[in-house]
C-alpha cells in the first residue's frame, strides 16, 4: 500500500513493536503488560459483582450515552458472570497477546491507558502485531496525518481501539481521509487532531458522513462550505451521528430558543457548534427555563440573549447563571421583572464584567443601593459603558462644569447616556455665549435640539445648528482640553 518512506515507515514500526522479545526491557515490558491485564480482569470482575457492566464502545459518542440495542445486548452478554473479563484474561495468557499489550505501551500508552483500551476493545489483544499493528501505525506516522508524537498516537488508540480491527485497515482509512479533506471541507492543519480525537471517522459510514454534511449546509446557508468545515473540526463527532439527530436539536433551537432566522441560527450554531449534540432535555432546556421562566425574557429577546452569547447554552446553571444575575443583586434589589428589563435590553448580559461600572456609581456618583438598583433598570446599558474614558470623564464634567449632582443621575439616569462632545459641551457653551447659566442639567440635556433651542436657550434650531457646526464652542473649552 506504502510505498517509499510509508514503506520505511511501516519495516520501522514493524521491527520497534516486534523488538525486545527477549531483551532485558522487552522482558519488563511484558510483565507490565500482565500487570495491565491482571488490573483490568480485577477492576472488571468487581464492576460485574456490583452490578455495574463495563460502558459499551462508542456509549459516550451516542446522544444522550444511551447505548444502542445491539451494544447493550453485547454488553451483557460481555459482563454476564464475570465472563467477559474471563474472556479477555484468555485472550491476554499466550505470548501472542502480551505483544499486543507491550506494543500499545511502545506507542507511549501509559498502563492506565492500556487498562482501557482493553476493556473497550477487547478483541484488540487478538490483533497480531506484524500483521494489524504495524501498517495501521505506518498509515497515522505517514502524510497527510503525520502523527509523530507518541501521545498523539497513544490518543488515537486510547480513543479508538478498533483502529487495529479493521478489515483492510488502509483502503478503508483512504477515502475517509479525502472526504474529510475534499467533502467535508476540514482544514488541513486540524487533520490530525480531528483524527486524534475521533479516530472512528477514519472507518465510519461515508454515505451517513455525506448527509450530515449535506443536512448542516442546507440547514446553516450562512455559512460557506469552508465554514462547515471548520465547524466540523471542532465537534467533528457530529459526522458520526444521523441527520435526523442533528435536526431534532436544530428545530428545538428555532421552536424554543426563537432562531428563527438563518443568520441568528448559523451565529449561535457558528459560535458553539457544540448545540448540535448536547442533550435538550437534560443540559440545554434547564439554562434556557432559567431565561425564560424565572428571568422572564419573552422568546424574541431570548433569541438575541443567545445570538449575543451562545455559550451560556453550556454554562452551569448556579456557577455561572445564576451567579451573574447575583453579582448584580449584590449592589442593589432587582424583581424578576427588573432582571428581564436589563438582560433584554443588554442581550450580552451574562458575557459581561460590569463590577466596576457598579462600584464606580456607588463609589464616585455616590448612589446608595436602592438609587444604583434605581439607575440601572432605568438605563441598564450603563452596564456596557466603560468607565475610563467614558463615565469618569462625563461625570468630571457634568459635576464640575455643570453642576450635576447625585440627584440629578437618579432623577434622570439617562444623563449619563448623553455624548459629551455632541450634546453636553455644545449647549453648555452655548448658553455660556448667551449669558445663560444655573439652568438645571436635565433641562439642557434632556431634551431634542428644537426643543432645547425653544424652550432653553430661545433661539431659533438654525441658529445653534450653525454655532455647532462652525467650532466656536471649542474655543470655550480651550483651557480644559
């Protein structure tokens, strides 16, 4: 199959697990292999007398780890008695199966590792090194994989020890590495570490991959074809599940979570391709019940909530939700109706570090606990404001130029919204041209630009229109700036 240095690679591989049969480290290693051996056959005789039989291959891959009909039948028949241990104790007593064991531990397998390799596979002992091993090593080693590394190759088994069961190990691996690279659009440069991780793509159904990446473009037509593949690089067990599986979460995010919209689903989905495969009842419906029963957000602002932080879809409900919303009950009370107003109007809500912005209004504006809970459900994008450069700076001059205080943010928190350069310093020099001064700062703020000129300054829109545009309140600010 190899030819050149594959060729090289596999004759490499080939003397490296076969060597040391009888050396002094060949003989160590043997005894290690029986020491895995006699640990699994224990560890899974004890499993049996509790009751408790050995996961079935792939179980963690399948939604939900329920393992199928056929796993399970396998699976109790396996740990019946205790007689799947038994069985792999057999497989492991001739010198045949303890190459196996040492040959594993030779690609950089610790002995825990090899512990469970085993007890997935455990037919893998049956493998003969020479004829299973080697070429199979030589095929990861060579391009376009390229796995040099010993613990990336000790992953590859550790995650899939059927690697070695594989009738006709390289044709099968072949095609399956061009429909990653050609079909499925994965990047080159993730090749390997999607084959590290998921090393049963290299033997896996290629008409069930094809749908699923037929099924992901038709269902995602936001993303480019190059975007699907690099989605798929980062769950790539999404290629082993069936479309049907991936479309029950996809219609769950648009019938529950309101993503209606192609864009807003290929965001989230884009962001977090991981919403393809968590369980809805278990892991993605009690974050979004959160949302929406006891934080009250109606399914449209729900949508942008998701859109402008995805991951919260896999947060910890207490150690992250919940604590978020506490670290903004601990400056001051908010009802639920309070908690929906906020996050609704700041959809990056739970994604954000606002403690600063809090302290800096208790701390520089003054505001006890009930005011700051006050000014915060009145303009919650407060929240988003950063304080140097921006509420530090607006609030030097409102107070000092202006002569705004404490109650004048509580009367009106929305001062704090208001641009400096283009509402607050224009009109204040404005009035100053006019011999106007002590009006109140939410009377020259607070209101549009023809309401300011007719009932603040008394002058015509125009007018202040021409003094904005041609600089002259600059030179009123001169010494300041």
């Amino acid at each position: 199959m190899f030819d050149g240095p594959a060729a090289a690679a596999a004759s490499g591989t080939t003397e490296m697990l076969s060597a040391g049969g009888g050396s002094k480290s060949g003989g160590h290693k043997a005894a290690a292999a029986a020491d895995v051996l006699t640990s699994a056959q224990a560890e899974s005789a004890q499993r049996v007398a509790d009751g408790e039989p050995p996961p079935p291959l792939g179980a963690k891959m399948r939604r939900g780890g329920a393992p199928s009909g056929r796993r399970r039948k396998t699976s109790a028949a396996t740990s019946r008695d205790g007689r799947g241990a038994a069985a792999a104790a057999g497989l492991a007593s001739d010198d045949a199966s303890v190459a196996v064991l040492s040959a594993l531990r030779d690609l950089g397998m610790t002995v825990e590792d090899v512990q469970r390799a085993v007890r997935r596979r455990p037919a893998v002992l049956r493998c003969d090194v020479v004829r299973d091993i080697a070429p199979v090593v030589a095929f990861l080693r060579s391009p376009p994989l390229s796995l040099r590394n010993r613990r990336q190759l000790a992953k590859v088994v550790l995650h899939g020890p059927s690697i070695f069961c594989q009738p006709r190990p390289l044709e099968t691996f072949t095609p399956r590495i061009a429909f990653l690279l050609d079909v499925a659009m994965v990047p080159a440069t993730q090749l390997s570490a999607v084959v590290v991780r998921r090393p049963h793509l290299l033997w896996a159904n290629l008409v069930t991959m094809g749908a699923v990446v037929t099924y992901l473009r038709g269902s995602l037509p936001e993303l480019k074809p190059a975007d699907i593949g690099a989605l798929l690089a980062r769950v790539p067990q999404a290629l082993l599940l069936a479309p049907p599986a991936l479309a029950k979460n996809v219609r769950w995010l648009r019938d529950t979570c309101g993503l209606v919209t192609s864009k807003d689903l290929s965001a989230v989905v884009s962001a977090l391709p991981l919403v393809l495969l968590l369980n809805t009842e278990r892991t993605l419906a009690p974050r979004v019940a959160l949302l929406k029963k006891e934080y009250k957000l109606p399914t449209a602002a729900l949508a942008k909530v998701l859109v402008a932080t995805p991951h919260l879809l896999e947060a910890s409900v207490d150690g992250d939700l919940r604590a978020q919303v506490a670290r903004l009950q601990s400056y001051g009370e908010f009802s639920s109706d309070d908690l929906s107003r906020v996050i609704t109007t700041v959809p990056a809500f739970f994604g954000l570090d606002f403690t600063d912005r809090l302290t800096w209004l208790r701390e520089q504006v003054g505001l006890d606990a009930a005011e700051l809970a006050h000014v915060v459900r009145t303009l919650p994008a407060v929240l988003m404001y950063a304080v140097d450069g921006n509420l530090d700076r607006k609030w030097a001059f409102l107070s000092s130029m202006m002569g705004a205080t404490k109650a004048d943010v509580v009367a009106q928190p929305r001062l704090l919204s208001y641009h400096l350069e283009q509402r607050a310093m224009p009109r204040h020099a404005f009035l100053a041209s006019r011999g106007l001064t002590g009006v109140a700062v939410g009377a020259v703020l607070g209101c549009t630009d023809k309401a300011f000129c007719r009932d603040v300054a008394g002058c015509n829109l125009e007018e202040y229109r021409a003094y904005e545009r041609d600089g002259h309140w600059l030179l009123f600010y001169n010494p300041i700036l």
